[in-house]
C-alpha cells in the first residue's frame, strides 16, 4: 500500500465543506483538521504509486475550496506497537518452571 500524507489550505469558512467533500473520494483514507500553516491534512492510500499522480492532481485538486496543497509521499511506516516488538526482542519473560 502507498500512503501519501496531504497538507492542504483551503479558503476562508470552507475548511469543513472541502474535508466532507475529500471524504468522497475513495483514496482518501481520513482527513484532519489541524492547527498551523495548514487547514486540513488527508492521508491517501492507493495500491499503485501511478495511481497517486491521478488522485492528487486531479481528484483532490480539483476540490472546490482548496487553495494549496503539499504532497508528502510516505517511504516507511512506523508505529509504537511495532517499535515496541522491535526493541523489546529478548526481553520476552522467562517461561516458568
């Protein structure tokens, strides 16, 4: 699975119309609504890396609302489960006796 995170600003008092409307797209897995430079933050999944070049720039682009956005594509996941099994090898407790 490809995963690309999407930065977006949108125009002023459209944030929540340009989120509800990113969630019609089938790729667009969750959006945020977040604090800073941005407004909204949607994280993409597709299966083909071809396939992001037609849904950023065509799909999510073409959003009534979205004045800029920022594609972050994502080359490796992380998360605290897998962290947790990754530096907790051989420290498993001793089977009792």
């Amino acid at each position: 699975m490809i995963t690309a995170i999407v930065l977006i600003q949108t125009e002023r008092a459209r944030t929540q119309a340009v989120a509800e409307a990113l969630l019609e797209i089938h790729e667009v897995a969750e959006v945020y609504s977040v604090a800073g430079d941005y407004d909204l933050v949607a994280i993409v999944r597709v299966r083909q890396y071809e396939q992001m070049a037609e849904v950023v720039p065509q799909h999510i682009a073409a959003v009534a609302g979205i004045v800029r956005t920022q594609t972050l594509m994502a080359f490796q996941y992380y998360s605290r489960h897998d962290l947790e099994r990754m530096w907790g090898i051989g420290l498993e407790a001793e089977p009792r006796t």
